[in-house]
C-alpha cells in the first residue's frame, strides 16, 4: 500500500510540475514578443516611406522618376516617331513619349516642320 501511494505522491507532483511549465511557458511570450515587434516595426517604416512618399505617390502608383525637358531642333525628314524612338529606353512604348511629346508642344503627329523646336520629356537618367 506504501508503494501505492508514493508512487501516487510522484505522480501527482509531476503532474503539477507540468501544470506550473505550460503555464510560465517562456517560448509563448518570446513569440509573442517577436511577432507585437515585428508588426511595429512593419507599422513603423510603412508609415515613414509613406510619409516621405518613396514608394508611392497621392494616387498610391509608384513614384515617377525626375523627367528633363529637353529642346529638339526639327530638320527636314524628322518625325516625331523617330524623336521620341531617340530618347525612349529599349523597353519602353515609344507610342507613350509621342503622345506627351504631341501634347506639351500642342502640335498633331504629322504636323511638324523643319526648324521648329519641340520639348522632349527625357527621363533624367538618360542624359
């Protein structure tokens, strides 16, 4: 009967060591630590770079990089095409840049004459 109950005395002791572990358990708390932290950090810097506007502009699109106007002399046989395919990057619509070109020199695609001038919107790492 004495081995009985110390072996229920045994037991029962750790059993409640188990109960005091899973209660003061340091593992939760540390992830719990790491994950409140981590979301404000992520809060954090969100709200700097969308403070600064680094990433994004008032419409939520990416930023648009610093464009140069530069101004272009037409000569004879110039299109606009063929300007606008000079300062477009290989993987860009050279359609886009004849339609800014069109609209900040007011002026249509095939209405351009030798000796004008025409503004040139050219991204600034182009130049």
């Amino acid at each position: 009967m004495m081995i009985i109950q110390e072996r229920n005395d045994v037991q029962a002791r750790v059993r409640r060591r188990r109960r005091r572990n899973r209660q003061n358990k340091p593992v939760y708390n540390s992830r719990r630590v790491l994950i409140v932290t981590s979301i404000c950090l992520l809060m954090i810097f969100g709200g700097y770079f969308g403070v600064r506007g680094e990433f994004a502009n008032n419409n939520g699109a990416y930023a648009a990089e610093e464009t140069i106007y530069k101004t272009v002399t037409v000569y004879s046989g110039d299109t606009i095409w063929g300007i606008a395919s000079q300062y477009t990057e290989p993987s860009k619509d050279v359609r886009k840049l004849v339609r800014e070109i069109c609209e900040i020199n007011d002026v249509m695609p095939g209405k351009i004459y030798a000796g004008q001038i025409l503004l040139v919107p050219v991204p600034a790492h182009l130049i």
